[in-house]
C-alpha cells in the first residue's frame, strides 16, 4: 500500500491568514432573555389588571353605600299636580339606569340639572324645578316647584279649551271652572306640528302673543275691555270687546296708536253715542278707519 499523505490543518501555511472557527452559543441565550422579559411583562400586565379590577369594584361597591346615596326625596310648591306623582317620577330618575356601574343615586354622581330639565319637560304645567341638598353630605334632596299659572284661554270650540300662560304657553287641558274665570280668550293659530289630539306644550302664536298682549293692554287703559283675540290669518285678527263690537287690526301695527284711533273714531260725529249699533271698526289702514254699523254697509270714519 502506497504511503498516505497526511495534511496538518492546524498548521499554518505560509501565505494564509488562518482563523479558527468557534461555534457561538449567543443566539440559545439572548431566546432564553426574551422568554423571561414576557413572562415578566404578562406578570406585571396581570397585576396592573388585578390592581385595577379591584380598585374599580372598590369605587362601586362604595357608591352603593347607604350614607352616600339619595335617602329621601322632598317636594316643595306644587299646587295642581299632586306631591307624590312629582316625588315618584323624581324616585323614577333616580333608577332610571339598569345595573350601572356606579350607583345613579350617588349624592355626588346625581346631576340635579337633568332631572330639573326632565321635570318640566315631563309636566308641561311646570314653569320651573330646583333640585337641591341641604349640605354636602345630605341624603336627602328637596325639589322646589313652579306652576304656570292660567293666564288665558286657547279654544278649538267651546266645548275645548286649554289654559295659557303670560308667555302664551300651553300646558293644560281646561276645566269648566277655569273658563268661567279666565281673564282672556283666543282662538285661532296653532303651531302646524302641535297634536292633532293636543296643543298642550305647544305656544301659542309665539310670534305675535306680546304684541297681542301690548295691545290689549292699552285698550284697557283707553276704555275699553277686550275679550281677547281671534286671529284670522298670518298677517290680521280681531279683538272682541264687552262694548259689544270688535276691531280688526293687523300685526306689526303700533299698538298704543291702534288704542288711541279707535278712541277717536267712537267720538267723531258719526259715531259718538252708536256704540251699541256697531259690528266692527276697521283699524288695519293707519289713520284711514272703516266701520259697519249692524246690518249696514262698511263705511269710512
């Protein structure tokens, strides 16, 4: 058998750069860190989750506590609208939530604005609700009471009438005893969106009610008692009057100059002492009055 030649590696030939080649375990290291860094990272997630899920059912366990919640509801003011219907529609406010996290009675969590707004918006006839507490730590809540008081009537016929207020605001449905000592009556102009079944909470004529109101003012100041007011069309209506006749007149007019015509007219020579003749007198056309004596003919003043 030949002889076998046989190459040294760990010798270095000359002319070579020879490294030695090691095996490097890094890598099995740095995956074995990383494992660790989660495990610590899920460790603290877990505990900051733990840490606030008992914190927060901390807060409303104690949001429940008796001494911080509304004990006792109090009405104050009310008049036509019975005390307890008022204190359980307020009781109803109070629980209106279903399994909150955090008890709506709370003394300090309750919003006393909100159920103030529910209120009036619930019972038309409420002009207006305060809700308060007597001291910080108060479980108990007064509720004081307005109601609108009648100021007029607003009739469909005579058999339906509601009651107004002096802002011309609907909010009940009228009684026998309330027409009989109503000051006013209007007819007429009722809102297109207002109930085909009910104007309650609806206005009436809301654009023109303080210029009817101005107006009928200053007729009682010159004389005269007017009954109220019709009104006919967007721009003319008419006001009744005790005397026995009624005026036509048209929005946007001067009211004290409308009062101060129809007092000149009934004293001119064609009219003085036929008051009880007359049907209506025209003031729709400034200083140029008309009238109509009853069965006669329109005439100018």
């Amino acid at each position: 058998m030949s002889s076998q030649k046989i190459v040294d590696l760990r010798k270095k030939t000359p002319g070579s750069d020879f490294i030695p080649v090691r095996f490097a375990h890094a890598p099995a290291r740095q995956s074995t860190l990383r494992a660790k860094k989660r495990k610590i990272r899920v460790v603290i997630a877990v505990f900051v989750l733990t840490v606030i899920g008992i914190s927060v059912y901390g807060i409303s366990w104690a949001s429940y506590l008796p001494q911080y919640n509304v004990q006792r509801v109090d009405v104050v003011g009310t008049q036509a609208v019975a005390s307890g219907v008022m204190r359980a529609y307020v009781e109803t406010l109070l629980q209106k939530d279903s399994y909150p996290l955090l008890s709506p009675r709370n003394i300090f969590l309750f919003s006393p604005r909100t159920i103030e707004q529910d209120i009036m918006r619930y019972f038309p006839r409420i002009k207006s609700a305060k809700v308060s507490r007597a001291s910080l730590l108060s479980t108990g809540i007064q509720v004081d009471i307005q109601e609108r008081q009648p100021f007029a009537l607003w009739c469909e016929s005579e058999s339906n009438c509601f009651l107004l207020d002096d802002a011309g605001f609907v909010f009940a449905q009228a009684t026998s005893s309330s027409q009989t000592s109503s000051h006013y009556v209007f007819l007429g102009d009722m809102p297109e969106d207002a109930s085909s079944t009910s104007p309650i909470a609806h206005s009436y004529a809301s654009a023109h009610f303080q210029g009817l109101l101005a107006l009928l003012r200053y007729l009682g100041q010159a004389g005269f008692s007017p009954q109220g007011a019709h009104i006919v069309d967007d721009r003319d209506f008419t006001v009744p009057l005790a005397e026995g006749f009624y005026i036509r007149a048209s929005f946007g007019e001067d009211a004290s100059a409308v009062a101060k015509n129809l007092k000149l007219v009934l004293t001119s020579d064609a009219l003085q002492g036929k008051e009880s003749e007359l049907e209506y007198v025209d003031l729709r056309f400034g200083n140029r009055v008309y009238y109509k004596l009853q069965g006669g003919e329109e005439m100018p003043s």
